[in-house]
C-alpha cells in the first residue's frame, strides 16, 4: 500500500468556517448549489487503451475498473495524439489548432492565450470552487490561477522527475499557487494527499470542480520499489512503468475513498481518462499506432465516468466524445448554460451519456500536427506530410484495411471535407519541438 502524507487539518475552526459561510448565503445560493455536482476530473498522463486491468492490462487497476462497473464507459472517447493539444482543448472546448497548439509545448512556448473562456473559469462564475493539482502543460503566457482555477499545486512543464520534482534541465518545477515550493515524495501520491486534502478543507457550501492531472505514466520511469516488486516476472522498463500504473490506480482509490468519507460519492461526476494513448512502451491493443499519431492507439483512450445520481451502474456509450466536447458537456451537467457555446467546437454530449442514445450530427475532427476526420462509419487520416489513408472504423477498429485506393470517392468527399474544416484554423508550423516528443 500506499504511504501517504498525513496533513494537518484545520478541523474545528474551519467546520465552523463552512457552517458560518452556509448560514449566511443567501437561501437561492444555497438551493443553487445544492443542485449543482461536485466535479472531479482524474487525467492520467500517456495511458493507453490496453494498460488498464479492464482492457486486459498488465498492472493491477481496481479502483479504476470499479469506476467502470459503478459508472459508465465511453467507449469511444477520443483525446489528442500529445499531451498539451488535450489539455487545450479540454480546457476551452476549441481544437487546439486554433490556439497554433499541435505539438508538446515546450517551458518557454507561448501556448494557451491569455483570457480564453475555460471550463474552470465557466464553473467559477457560477459558484465552484475551481483546484487544479497536478500537471499543466500549457504555456508560459498562462498559468491556471489566470485561467479560472482558485489554486493550483504541481508543475508547469512537460515532465518531472517523480521525486526530486525537477524538469530536463534540473530546474525544481514545483509550486503551490505561484511559489515554488520543496517537498519530498513520489509526485503520484503527494497529488492523491493534495486532492484528498482539498476535499476536506473544502467550502462545505459550494459545490467543487477538482481536476487531478497526473504525471503517471508518463517518462522518465519512476515507481516506488515495493509496487515494482509486485511484478517479478518483467524486466525494466516495463516492471517500472506498470508499477507506475498500479500506483497511480492506488492514488485514485485514496482520492475516491475521501470522497466517500465526507458523503459526497451520490452527487459527485468523477470522469476518469487519459490525455493521449500510450507510448511504444506502453499498451493500446487491440488498436493500431501509439502515442503522437492519429491512428486509434494515439488517440482513442480509456474514459469512465460515475455519477450514482444520474449514470447507471455499469452502463456503456458508444457515442463519440471528443476532448474539446468535455466542456460544453461538464457544463451541461451541471445545469448551468453557456453564453458562447456556439462558438465552440466541442458539442454537448450530456444528453446522449445521460439517456445512451446517440447524436448524429455530422463529421468530428482530431487535428493536431495530423488529423483525423470521423463521418459515420469512416475516419480519414492526413498525416502533415500529406499521406491519406481510410478506414471503416466500426467494423475495422484496429485500422488494418486502409480502403483509400478500393473506396476513392468516399476519400475525396473526406479529403474536401477536412481542407474545408480546417480553413477556419491559422496556419502551425511542422516544426516539432527540439528533443524528444512528449
């Protein structure tokens, strides 16, 4: 097991801090956010499809298979090929191609622009307590105490090392809500005490949205030595990095049992996915590719989703659900609305998650430094040195019959498609960022 920081409470003092705060908002505030959910997004980093106990990985997942059989799986959620597309997107509710973001950002890229609309700004506005732990990746010109989070405790760049929580060139990426900060531990469990501590110390009156982006299983490979141990039959890397998983999923697990120790389980989304598929080191089967292309293995990743209130235990959607479709859709399930919302390229999804039936409402698009072009039944890759390639996705997931010369006017009506789609996107540079792809 796990050995977790055991941090000071606030206790009395701050039980009387929320009940004050609960005695004088006003009875409508009070009723507002009684209805309102508490959100809790679990983002894992380079986890592919394969890696998790309930697609037949190799590490020990219960806690995240159990949000499958308490929740929901989307069985067709896609994230980006890299990791700081996903978060744009995810963040904004736009394809990242629009921000010029197509790669990994490196420490001194401009990345996301300053006073975009976002999900946690969004949320804030209309009562949440907005906390972000964990990983950001998305820029030096923002940070997320400027794009709508109330605190903020993790890293800023691409990578850490797990304990000495420096970056690639030895640098401590570690802070608390703008100050750099030292602390010892594995970065894995110290985000899990954070989020578990946050949950706490929480405004007991206003409803939380708590994102929890790991680091894990993402490079340089670290993982305490009693859950490598559990894995004697591998060698390294791969003893460390399913280790790493098996960490990472008992994270998850202290992170849900706080919840269930404060009787917030009924009326709290948690959404569990990854920011991209895996790495060759990991495992996307039975999909094709890996982390860094358009095929299924780099973008098609786990997504569970519990809400005992609204979801069905042990129920499954086969609607599509993009990234950039999580903000208009956490919005949406909160009751709340959005003044912009046509402005965004993501689509609300609540409805079809909610009921299981599925929307029909044209083509969705994944571009990033490549693109992939979903109709129906088809998905169009373009790859930006310009190789085209079809697929008949529902009845060929793992990508093995590429139909671009036996169905060619099917590929010519994509091809027109996806040129005219991304018309509305400024010109990226191929350039892919110095060193090793993140």
């Amino acid at each position: 097991m796990a050995v977790f920081r055991q941090r000071r409470r606030a206790g009395f003092l701050f039980f009387v801090f929320a009940l004050a705060c609960a005695k004088f908002g006003s009875a409508e505030d009070a009723s507002k956010s009684a209805l309102m959910p508490n959100i809790l997004v679990l983002l894992a980093d380079d986890l592919g499809w394969g890696d998790i106990g309930l697609h037949g990985g190799i590490a020990r997942t219960p806690n995240i298979d159990r949000l499958a059989q308490e929740g929901m799986e989307l069985k067709r959620y896609y994230a980006y090929p890299l990791c700081s597309p996903t978060r744009a997107a995810m963040l904004t509710g736009q394809m990242p191609r629009r921000f010029g973001i197509v790669h990994a950002l490196q420490a001194r890229d401009a990345g996301l622009p300053a006073g975009l609309p976002t999900l946690p700004r969004t949320l804030k506005s209309a009562g949440y307590q907005t906390m972000l732990v964990g990983k950001w990746h998305l820029g030096a010109s923002s940070h997320p105490l400027n794009s709508g989070f109330d605190n903020f405790y993790g890293f800023l760049g691409p990578e850490i090392d797990y304990y000495a929580h420096t970056s690639r060139n030895g640098q401590v990426d570690w802070q608390r809500n703008g100050k750099t900060t030292q602390e010892a531990g594995y970065s894995t469990f110290l985000f899990a005490d954070e989020a578990a501590y946050l949950i706490e110390e929480r405004e007991y009156s206003r409803p939380f949205f708590l994102q929890i982006s790991f680091n894990a299983p993402h490079f340089p490979f670290a993982a305490p030595p009693e859950y490598e141990a559990k894995y004697p039959s591998l060698r390294r890397p791969a003893a460390t990095r399913v280790a790493m998983i098996d960490a990472l999923d008992n994270a998850i697990g202290r992170i849900l049992e706080t919840l269930d120790e404060q009787g917030l389980r009924q009326n709290t989304l948690v959404i569990f996915l990854s920011d991209n598929g895996a790495d060759q080191a990991g495992r996307n089967s039975p999909f094709r590719g890996s982390k860094g292309s358009t095929f299924e293995g780099g973008i098609h990743v786990p997504c569970l989703i519990r809400w005992p209130q609204e979801i069905a235990a042990g129920s499954v959607c086969e609607q599509p659900v993009t990234a950039q479709d999580l903000y208009p859709t956490l919005v949406a399930a909160s009751g709340l609305s959005l003044e912009n919302e046509k402005e965004l390229d993501g689509r609300n999804r609540w409805p079809s998650i909610r009921s299981g039936n599925e929307q029909s409402d044209g083509p969705f698009l994944i571009s990033a430094a490549n693109s992939a072009l979903f109709d129906e039944n088809w998905k169009f890759i373009e790859t930006e040195n310009g190789k085209t390639m079809l697929f008949e996705i529902i009845k060929d997931p793992a990508e093995a019959h590429d139909l671009i010369s036996e169905q060619p006017a099917i590929a010519e009506r994509l091809q027109t498609r996806l040129s005219e789609m991304r018309q509305a996107f400024p010109p990226v540079s191929s350039r892919r960022p110095p060193g090793r792809p993140r």
